[in-house]
DNA sequence: TATTATTACCATACACTGTACGGGAATGCA
DNA sequence: TGCATTCCCGTACAGTGTATGGTAATAATA
C-alpha cells in the first residue's frame, strides 16, 4: 500500500519555507524543496523553459524523477517555487531620497532582478504575487506610500497601479533573446504599414527603436510615479 | 517524395490573413485559418488553455490531427493565432469627450475584450501585440495622443505605459475562475500575517478584498492616464 | 483529352511529457 | 527487536508535438 503521503510539500502556506529535518542518507544528502527550486531555475535560465522536464530536473539533481514529488505535488507548484526564487532574489534598497526616489528605486530593482532571468518569466506571471519574496516588496511599497500620507486604501490602488505596470513591463520586455528577437522584427515591420491606413504608426514608427529598455522603463514607470503623486493632492 | 509544403501557413507577415483560394472538396469546404483560430479559441474558452491540444482541435474541426499542419508551421503559431483572434474581436469604440476620456474609453474596451477569454490570457501575453488587432488598437491609440498634441516619442511613450499597465492587468485579473480563486485565498491570508514583519500590508489588508475588478482597473488607469497628462504640461 | 503539378489532407511512427501506483531501503522511536 | 516514518525509486501509461511520407482531388498545361 502506498504510504500515504505523510508530510512534505507541505504547501501551506503554499510557499512555506518550512522544510523535512535533514537526515544523514547515504552519499548524497536529502533534497529540499530550494535545492529543487534552484536547480529548475537554472535549467530554465541555460536552456529556457520549455527545457524544464521533471526528467532533466532529476538530472540536473543526480536523482530519479519521481523522487521529485515527494518535495513537490504537481509540475505546477515546481513552477511556483522557481517564481518565488526570482523574486527572492531581488535585493531591496535601502530608502534614500524623497518617496518618490524611494518607488524608483524599488522597482528599478525589480526590473534588474526580473531581467536577470529572462527565460523565467512566463512562470513569474501571475505566481510569484505572494510568495516571500513578493510579500518583502509588497511591505516596502506599501510602507513607503503610507509613510507618505497615502490613506490604506489609496495606498493599495498605487501600489496595484505599480505592480500592474512593472509585472506588463517585464512581460514584454523581459524575455529571452529569441524572443526580443521577434518583438524586433514586429517593430521594423510597423515602418512598413500602408500610411493612409495608419498614419500614426507610421509617424512614431521612426521614434521606436531609439530607447534603450532602461530609458523605456524609466519613462513609464515616471507616469506611473507622477499619476501616483497627482492622487495625493 | 514530399511536396516541399508548397504555400501555405505563410506568415510573412506572421498575421497575414492572404490565405489559399478556396476549392469546392468533397464535403467539407477547405479548412483556412481563421477556422482553426476560432475553433481553438472555442475550445480554450470551454476547457482551458491546458485542453488546446492539435489532436483535440482537430477532432473540433473534423479532421485529422495533421491537417492542421498545412496551414499551421507550429503550435507556437497556433497560439498565436488565437491570440490575435481575441484582439481582433476587441470593438474600438467611438471616438467622445476629451482626449482622456477616449483612451479611459479605448482601454475599458481591452479590458473588457480580454475579459470575455479568461482562459485566454496566458497565450495573450507578449503574443498579440502586433497582431492585426492589436494594430488597430495601437493606431487608435497613438492617433489620439498625436491629436492631444504629444510629440510623436512622448506618445510613444505614453502608449508603452498604458499597454504595458493593461497587459499586466489583465495578467493577474482576466484569468480563469480557477486561478482567480487562488488569488483570493492569497489575499486572504494576508489578514493573517504577523504583525511585526509586515505591519504595512497588515494596515491595509483590510480594504483590499473591497474594490471590485472594474474599480481596481478604473483607479489604477487613471493614475496612468493622469500621469500622461502631467507629462504633456 | 491526356499529362503533369499543385493543393489539401491524412496514417503511421517516434521521442518525450507528467504522473499514478506501488515497492523498498534507510532511519527514528518503542 | 519491532514498528512507523521518511525518502527515494522502477515501472507503466495515456497523452503530447511533430517528422516523414503517401494519396486523392483539383488546376494547369500539352
């Protein structure tokens, strides 16, 4: 009969850290859930995701495959915890400036921190809202805006507003090369629209290009950051 | 010796709706692409992105798995397609009122598009941005921040803020039943956070479960809107 | 009309996927 | 010593995308 599945991936919360006691095994010592997380992360980030078997995991991990899902119930909480990896990785920045600099600041980190994983973000998507690393950014947000004088709830329709913008953001922009690729290509195309059908494409058509992610990013997140503060008042 | 695939799936442009003339068949009329974006889109929105696969969509068309392979290269240019689909179907609404008003308007029609494919979002994202439908929405766009009097770059820009905030909305709010649950119990369980660690988001979880869908979105694109705004002064 | 080329579709086969099911060795506790 | 738990694994299976090649119907050409 089988065991029963007496403890682990024990989600639940579903990304608790809350991990089995190691125990001496032979030779290798006992998975865990980041050792799992951390190894995916990596595969996905050499070999881009649709690379991410539960085979070459095991691989990758010196292990059989379904070892994996003693630490793991689906391929989708794999997916999940490789999320919440990406966004834990993302070191918060000391506050410095007025809360304006201070928004700025954080998302600019969280920009760096998602584009450090290009090939990641369709598992970020969606999943990574509240998982650890996400809450640390929740909290920082939320206290710079209400440090600020922003009541709760203006506080949350500024802090949705952010994260809305920058999680579009790294969707288009971080993704892989083969990817930007494409997203190139689709740009160059736009100069070669028939003008009396779109005239304004083809007016911006030339501007395109020119920005460089960053400078494209710190625009937006400046109207996001603008329109936050014409809230204020 | 195989026809060396003579003419169809010819995407160049990847959209281009040119397709095969069509020819009286036994039966059947010939499958064109459009049937087969429509049909996939169906099966999506029925049984979830997870249930599109090629031998489930041809079972939908009456026809063998490897028909599709004719007017298809991949499923990667499948789900493209469907993708454009769901912007093509998106009705842009007249234009009326001031300049903001007609992209408030503009972008309730997206939002509300994306809406009605819930199951669909995953495959949107990045996907159908340059798609006929979204060229449309993007000459929309544009035309109106050319009139508002927007360099053609400072519209640009701005068009990159508001797409970008909708993508992401859209992202986290338009998706399936299924997963919306699981956001809520996200935030549900942020009423239970301790205190000391994440007094912020403790101070404000209460008001967060309060805003519907629609008033979420309609805060956070005025907070875009109002930042473009404060651009153009 | 006879011949050939093109178009649209399909049958078979293959490598690969996630995972249900159950077994079994190592360890902790009685 | 015996039992329960923990962790890992072998096997098997249904389902996936798609490479390869074949074949009937139609159009073009002679």
């Amino acid at each position: 009969m089988t065991p029963e599945r007496t403890e682990p991936h024990i989600p639940a919360p579903p990304w608790s850290s809350a991990r089995p006691r190691r125990r001496a095994r032979s030779a290798r010592p006992p998975l865990d859930r980041e050792q799992i997380a951390t190894a995916g992360l990596r595969i996905v980030d050499q070999e881009g995701a649709d690379a991410l078997s539960l085979r070459r995991l095991a691989d990758e991990l010196g292990v059989a495959p379904m070892s994996i899902y003693w630490h793991v119930k689906d391929k989708a909480e794999l997916l999940e915890l490789i999320g919440h990896q990406v966004f834990a990785e993302i070191e918060i920045p000391p506050l410095s400036g007025d809360w304006r600099d201070q928004l700025r600041d954080l998302h600019r980190a969280m920009l760096a921190g998602v584009l450090r994983h290009p090939n990641a973000t369709d598992i970020l998507i969606g999943r990574a809202r509240y998982g650890p690393g996400g809450l640390a950014l929740f909290e920082r947000i939320l206290s710079i805006l209400l440090a600020a004088g922003f009541s709760p709830e203006a506080a949350f329709d500024a802090y949705s507003s952010l994260y809305l913008f920058t999680l579009g953001f790294t969707a288009t922009a971080g993704r892989s090369p083969e990817f930007r690729e494409i997203q190139r290509q689709g740009v160059l195309y736009l100069g070669t629209l028939p003008e009396d059908e779109f005239p304004a494409i083809r007016a911006v058509a030339p501007v395109i290009g020119r920005r460089s992610l960053d400078e494209q990013f710190e625009l937006a997140l400046d109207v996001v950051v603008e329109g936050i503060a014409a809230r204020l008042t």
